[in-house]
C-alpha cells in the first residue's frame, strides 16, 4: 500500500476533519459548519465512505488531502506529511515519485526568494564591501533598539544601490546562482526597464532594509522594504503579488506566532514589521501583522483556526483608531472576538510602551478594550452627541458595525449600548438599522447572476438537475424526453450528463468525476428521507423552473434587441416573442411536468 492509501486507511476522513469542525451524524454522513467560509447552516459534508469532505456553499474541500491543503495552505507534499504524522505512518525516504516529480513553478519561487534573502542578509553585515553602504540601515537598527538575535531571526536584511537611481546588484546575483530573467520577473523583485522588455533589469528595491516575509510554512515568499533616508517615498515597499505572496492572505510573523497563538489562545495584531518584532523581543511571542495592507476577512480567518480572540495592538492616532474600527467590523462579521490595546497617557504606539514601561505594555495587553466598549468611547470622543448633525454622523458611523453582526444577541447589546451613547431610544436606532439593511440589499438583489442561478443550498440548478439524475436513476427515466444536453450550460456538467445518458458510459476526466461524485453525495445527504414521490416533486419543480428561465432568457434576448431595430423589424420580433410565450406555456404543460 503506498503511503497516500494508508493514511487515508489509517485516519478516517471524519476523525481528520473532527479536529477542525464539530460534526454531527446523519446517517451515513456527517455534517458541520464549514470551516471555510462563514455560515450558520450546515453546508459542510464528510463520507467516510466516500472519503470525501466538501462544501456546498464555497466549493472548498474534497479528499483528505485537497482538506488539508486548502485549510492549512500547504503543498501536496508538506500535506503528505502533516497527515503522515497524525495518521502515524512512516513515509518511505527516497525515491518517492513526489521527490522526483519536476520542481514547479512556486518551488523555484521559492528557492529564488531564499536566495534574495541570503544575499540581504549578506549585505546588511559587516564586510569590507558593504561596510559604507549598509552602515545608515544598521545605524536605523540600532536606533531601534533590535538586539542582534532578533535581526538574526527575522533575518534582517539590505538592498543595495541608489535609492533613486538604477541598480541590478540583485537581479545579477539572482542571474549568476542560476534563475532565469522571467522567473525573476515573476517574482516581482526586479522589473525590465523598458516596457519592450530589453535586456536590463533594475532591482525592485534599493537602499532599503529588507524584512522578509515568511508564510505560515516559514518560506519566504516576500519581502517589505523601509527606505532609510527622509524623503525616500514611500516609506515601506512591499513586494507585489506573485504566484507564492497575496498579501490579502498572508500574515508577517504567522508561522513563528502559530504555537503560542494556540497556547495563549489569542493573537496581537501589530500595524507593521517593526512592532512585531519589538513585541517579540519583549518576550510576547504570540504577535502577527499584515504586510503593507488593511486587514481582510481571510486574515482573520486564518487566525480563527487557532486563537479564541484578536487583540489590536494599534497606533493611538486617529489612523490606527480608524483601522481598528475598520477591523472591529471585520471582526464582526466574521465572527472573531476582539479586544484593543489601551496605552497609557502620552503613549502613541507599541514600540514607545515597550521602551518606556514594558509592564505598563503587558496590562494594556491583558487589560485590553472590549471591541464595543472602544467603538462607542471613540464615538463619544469624536463626535458632539448633543448637535443633532453630528449625531447624524455618528450614526453612519456605526450602522455599518452593526449590520455586520451576525448574532441577534450580540446585535441586540450592540443596539442598546448605542442608543444610550447617541441618546436615543434603541427602538429608533434598530428602525435605522432596518431602513439601512434594506437599502443594502437592493442593489444584491438586483444582480442578475443571482436571479439567474438561483441556488439549490449553493448548487445552481443545473447541478441540481444533473445530481438528481445522477443520483436517482429512476428520475432518469421519467426526465429523458424532456431533459438534453442544452439543459446544461457548462461544460463540464454537459460532459457528465453525455456520459449519464449514453449507454457506453464515456471515461470522464478526473475533475469531471470528481464533481460528478460530489454531486450525489451532495444530493444523497440533502435528500435523505424524501419519499419517491417527493423526490418526483423535486425534479419536476427543478425542470419548471429551468425551463422558465431559458425562455425568460430567450425573452430579454428579444427585448433587447427590440430596442436597436426598425419598426418592420421590430414587428418581426413581436410575432418571435408571441411565439416563445407559447411554446413556453405548451412546454410547461408536458404530463410529465406537472
Ligand atoms: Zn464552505
């Protein structure tokens, strides 16, 4: 049995995604909450028969690997690992055709962004070559208070050349060790000079301190850049998006943080490099921030998966309160409890706390600022609650928090509490909130592609259709005469439903099977207990409703057609529209649809 096979012998997929999700038992299934997206019914569904675990809702999930892969954002191969380890298997140690499979595209990646980090480093310590240049971003450093084991592990670094000018230092020593000008390219660390693509590249960073950014793996997959002299614009560059870095996703400090974010059940969040790592030194090992970017639903959750709550640990000016507040909404709608650091008197951020009072920075953190007593303070100190417009104001301000509340209860002390701040009575401010979530869902609602697809619990219904063919074979039979290929749009359904319908069975491709597959688990847990004449109501009101939309489509077709035409022709369109209005009402008149 190779090692992929007895993993999944050894670790049935159930007690696999148990560790992530609270699952209950029905049947021969068993569901939970999707711990990939937010929701409050159960979308999420694992066979152990099938050895399968996917969602319905966001389409996320599949094998014991794919789950893995997808929620702790590993590679096949580290996944091979993670698992071996939980399932206790030993995997063979050479000669796998993992190992020899050829290095992918992100592997180079990779292995270039090492390198880069290397060559930083290099340049950041002392030798006769760099001694010169390097020596105002090691003067930065000591300025900073970093002690020589914190640059070590944060693996500090310099890039080299004028700030203004034109370098390749970079681009060359990246040439030289033996990657390719595109790969280089890609990575976002160099661009060509001129748009024709010559041959010259500059590097992406000059005269910078360099911090490297590692991904939960410990990779590096990026980099940020301080410039070092005043006016140098901007004051921190990151790298731009590449096939192994979005910084909507990843998070600097993570991989170091994960432990003891899981042991103290709770994750700083810092603004930038520099205060990660001045907490750190300080001894608080539990810290992250973004790189370069506000904080994203996918930010938060990541960190769900192991910290209970999120203290912001922000610049007490008025943009680090605006971020918070930014963040508390997040937060809100994703769920995640919040709490803000609360510094002392002239403090202004966590780095100043640190070297002033390092106690005084542990009780800021432990006795941080519950998420909705920070709002409703900040609201009172920014706004005049007495002057009606101002309050007018304050109002806006806050309706976005609290139409981003996902339980009615939270909601409900969120409301009680802002009334008394704002002074009024909290039955006029849930009118506003209502009269505020009705003007935000018109224009959703609006949105064809919604209308359109008009969902099954997150199937359209074409995949609705096909799954109850798929899964139920006497349907089949009484769908034949009426359903084809036209039925379905998209290709890949179209292939599975050619190969349901012809007697010789086609191979389908590996990802068409596998859709197929998750179609009738999908229908088979959503549908158990129908009785056979329930289940000939759901196809018939499957096909009614198909129907209606492809001539309704036909009909807007005409429409707008209509409006670009002479009267002759527009005639012409009217009988084509009188026409399908019929066919439609012939169609929908079939014995077998009703
Ligand atoms: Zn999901």
């Amino acid at each position: 049995m190779d090692a992929v096979a007895e993993i999944k012998s050894r670790l049935p997929i159930d007690q696999l995604v148990s560790r992530y999700v609270k699952l209950k038992k029905a049947g021969r299934y068993f569901k939970g909450l999707c711990p990939f997206h937010q929701e409050r019914t159960p979308s999420f569904v694992v066979s152990p028969e099938k050895e399968m675990a996917y969602c319905f809702g966001c389409r996320k999930g599949g094998d014991h690997f794919t789950f893995v892969q997808e929620l702790e954002g590993l590679e096949f191969k580290d996944a091979l690992k993670f698992l071996a380890d939980i399932a206790n298997v030993t995997l063979p140690e050479q000669n796998t055709h993992l190992q020899q499979e050829r290095r992918s595209e992100r592997d180079r990646l990779y292995e270039l962004h090492e390198e880069a980090a290397r060559f930083f480093t290099e340049q950041l310590a002392v030798s006769p070559q760099t001694r010169g240049a390097a020596a105002h971003a090691r003067t930065y450093i000591e300025q900073r208070e970093l002690d020589p084991e914190t640059v070590r592990f944060a693996r500090l670094g310099y890039a080299p050349g004028e700030a203004r000018g034109h370098s390749d230092e970079l681009y060359k020593h990246l040439l030289n060790s033996g990657f390719s000008k595109d790969e280089i390219i890609t990575s976002g660390l160099a661009f060509p000079l001129d748009a024709t693509g010559g041959s010259t590249c500059r590097d992406r960073f000059r005269d910078r301190l360099i911090f490297p950014i590692r991904d939960a793996q410990g990779r590096v997959c990026a980099f940020g850049a301080r410039a070092l002299e005043d006016g140098d614009e901007p004051k921190y560059l990151n790298s731009p998006e590449s096939p192994i870095f979005h910084k909507g996703s990843v998070l600097y400090g993570f991989g170091e943080a994960r432990n003891d974010i899981r042991e103290s059940k709770s994750a700083i969040l810092a603004e930038g490099y520099m205060d990660v790592l001045a907490i750190r030194q300080a001894g608080i090992t539990n810290v992250v921030a973004t790189c370069g970017t506000a904080c994203t639903e996918e930010h938060l959750r990541q960190l769900k998966r192991t910290a209970q709550k999120l203290i912001l640990a922000f610049d007490k000016d008025s943009a680090g309160r605006n971020a918070a507040k930014r963040t508390i909404e997040l937060g809100l709608a994703t769920e995640m409890p919040m709490t803000v650091a609360n510094w002392p008197g002239d403090v202004k951020d966590p780095d100043e706390c640190l070297k002033k009072d390092p106690d005084a920075f542990l009780t800021a953190i432990e006795k941080s600022t519950p998420a909705q007593i920070f709002i409703f303070n900040w609201l009172e100190e920014s706004f005049d609650l007495q002057d009606s417009v101002q309050r007018a104001t304050a109002l806006k301000e806050i309706l976005p928090l609290l139409t981003a509340i996902k339980s009615t209860i939270e909601r409900d002390t969120w409301i009680q509490r802002g009334a008394a701040s704002l002074q009024v009575s909290p039955s006029s401010l849930y009118d506003e909130l209502k009269r505020h979530l009705g003007k935000q869902r018109m224009p959703l609602q609006q949105r064809p592609a919604i209308q359109e697809e008009n969902r099954q619990n997150g199937l359209s219904e074409e995949e609705y259709l096909l799954g109850l063919l798929l899964t139920y074979k006497e349907l089949s039979s009484i769908a034949n005469h009426i359903v084809d290929e036209t039925f379905f749009r998209d290709n890949e359904l179209q292939d599975i439903y050619r190969s349901l319908a012809s007697e010789y069975n086609p191979i389908l491709e590996d990802s068409a099977q596998k859709k197929a597959e998750m179609l009738v688990l999908f229908i088979e847990t959503m549908n158990t207990g129908l009785s056979w004449e329930e289940l000939q109501g759901e196809l018939k009101r499957t096909l009614r409703r198909m129907i209606q939309n492809r001539f309704t489509r036909q009909k807007r077709e005409l429409v707008t057609k209509m409006k670009r035409v002479s009267p002759e022709e527009k005639n012409q369109l009217l009988e084509q529209y009188t026409s399908l209005i019929n066919e439609e009402t012939e169609a929908l008149r079939s014995d077998t649809l009703l």
